[in-house]
C-alpha cells in the first residue's frame, strides 16, 4: 500500500483510514502487525471486528485466538489515536488496569460508606 502520492495531492493523514478485520482466523499479533503497518505508512487504521453474517447479535462473536476483553482493548487502542502515537501496547494495558483498579477502588469505598452510613441511620431511628 502506497499511500505517499495522496499526500503529495493534498490529502490529509489523518483523513485516510483503512480497514483492518481482526477476530477472524487471525492472532492478535497478526491483527496488530496489519494496524502497525498502516499507521506506519501514514494512514489511519480502522479496526473492525469480524462477525458472520448469520450472528443475530454482532458482539458475540469470539474466534479461537480472541477473549472478549482482547477484542474491546484491541479496538479501543487503535480507535483512539492518543493510545497509538504515544503509548506502547504495553504501556496501554497498564494505564487499563490502574483505571479499572481505581474504579473497583472508589466502588468499594462507595459501598463502605452506604454500609456505614445505613447502620448509623439505623441507630439513630
């Protein structure tokens, strides 16, 4: 894929994007190579997951080499392009886990206090 003859034409980068499936018979790795090389080469990819055709609902779908959770991450990274020009895949999935540990943290300190708050309320009454 050449894409340097529609820049030179005036098009834009950031409005060429392309195509990426993944979830089909392919590996993460794969997948992550195919989106690497067109950003690579200046365009923007667009990665969308692989349903069949005959699936009543889109989002259930999981090939072998995929999980679920792969599958939202995957797409999240490369649909954002804070996540793919500056951060390593790696660098990704650690910015994920410290926001899932701080939500599941600011949960149970919700909690704590309804509990807390619900035996004081209790107490008084």
């Amino acid at each position: 894929m050449e894409t340097t003859p529609l820049f030179n034409k005036g098009v834009y980068k950031t409005k060429v994007m392309v195509f990426c499936l993944y979830n089909y018979t392919d590996t993460f790795e794969e997948a992550f190579y195919r989106c690497s090389e067109v950003y690579r080469l200046g365009a923007r990819p667009f990665p969308e997951a692989y349903h069949p055709l005959d699936q009543l609902v889109k989002k259930d779908y999981v090939s072998e080499h995929w999980t679920r959770d792969l599958i939202s991450k995957f797409s999240d990274y490369w649909f954002k392009a804070s996540n793919f020009k500056f951060k390593t895949w790696e660098q990704y999935l650690d910015v994920c886990e410290k926001k899932r540990n701080s939500f599941l943290a600011r949960r149970m300190n919700r909690r704590s206090f309804a509990v807390s708050a619900g035996r004081k309320g209790c107490s008084i009454a």
